[in-house]
C-alpha cells in the first residue's frame, strides 16, 4: 500500500535539520519503496505493506531517531484516507479561496477539545471543522497570523498535530497516485 507520512517540525526556522534526499535513500536501505519527497518540509510517499497508520508512525519515528538522531513525530495517512479527507473539505466552494485552505492532523482526540475556547481565539473571517482525525480550516487572514496553529491544535487535543496547506496536500495527492 502506499502512504503518505508528514513530519512535524522539520526544516522549520533552523529546527530538526533533515535534507530530503538523505531520507530518501535511508527510507529505501530500510526497506521501504517508491519513496518521493515533496518540498524540504517532511513530506514523504513510500509503499510498504499494509500496517496501521500508528505502527507506522512509530516505526518512522524510530527511525528519524536512529538514523538522523532527531526527536521528530510523524502521522501517516493511507492513499485511500487522502481522498477521503480531500474530499470531505466542507470549505471547497467558490466562498472559501483555495489557497487560505489547510488540514491540521490530528493525533490526540479531537472529542476533547472545547469548541468554544477555539471560537474564542478566531480572527475575522476563519473557520474551522474538527473531524475525526483532522481540522480543516479556512484562514483568510494567513496560517502566520492564525491562533489555529499547531501549538494550540497540540494543547486543546493533547496530542500530537502537523498541519499543511491545500496546495500541499494536492500535491501529495498526486504523488500517491503515481
């Protein structure tokens, strides 16, 4: 099957430091196949047999850790949960432009989190909608100036959370599907 994995916090302002083509070959010495990197981000497709997302994630953790010696969580998604979620987009509509679109994913449970203290911290115009394993959201103002940010996705689902834009999710798209 093939997956897509996102690593949280690399490459990001000097942090967790990891060039792609690096962990491209790594992933293929350790047994996973079709391996694509999209952008220096920690987005990555591979094929592998079919396992649950966690185990997955967990493997890959171990690995970042083992193998680059960083600390770095990771949620992975299955082909088939990509179409899915791409689809199930409640703010795809010519009212919601394209490019203020992005998914927050969500490890933690997202039944935890107080709606109303996340409506509290919104800015003119976002939206959000919590589902099962991800947020979509709608932020006109830019994902730099939202409150809708990892940091508090972490703090209000106790969990682990990775977000990336539509564009970016698009392109993952496509790459399973190669």
């Amino acid at each position: 099957m093939k997956y897509a994995a996102f690593l949280r916090g690399v490459n990001v302002s000097g942090h967790n430091p990891i060039k792609m083509e690096p962990l491209k070959q790594a992933l293929l010495k350790s047994g996973y196949s079709d391996v694509t990197t999209y952008l220096q981000s920690g987005n990555v497709v591979f094929r592998t047999a079919q396992q649950k997302n966690e185990s997955l994630e967990s493997q890959l953790e171990e690995f970042l850790l083992r193998e680059f010696k960083l600390h770095v969580g990771v949620l992975v998604k299955s082909q088939k949960e990509i179409v899915s979620l791409l689809k199930s987009n409640p703010f795809l509509d010519k009212a919601h432009d394209e490019q203020f679109l992005h998914i927050t994913f969500l490890k933690g449970d997202p039944s935890s989190v107080d709606v109303d203290t996340v409506k509290k911290v919104l800015s003119k115009d976002e939206q959000f909608d919590i589902k099962k394993s991800c947020v979509y959201l709608y932020c006109p103002n830019g994902y730099g100036r939202t409150k809708l940010n990892n940091s508090n996705w972490e703090k209000w689902s106790h969990g682990l959370c990775t977000t990336r834009n539509w564009n970016t999710l698009m392109a993952m798209d496509s790459l399973l599907k190669e």
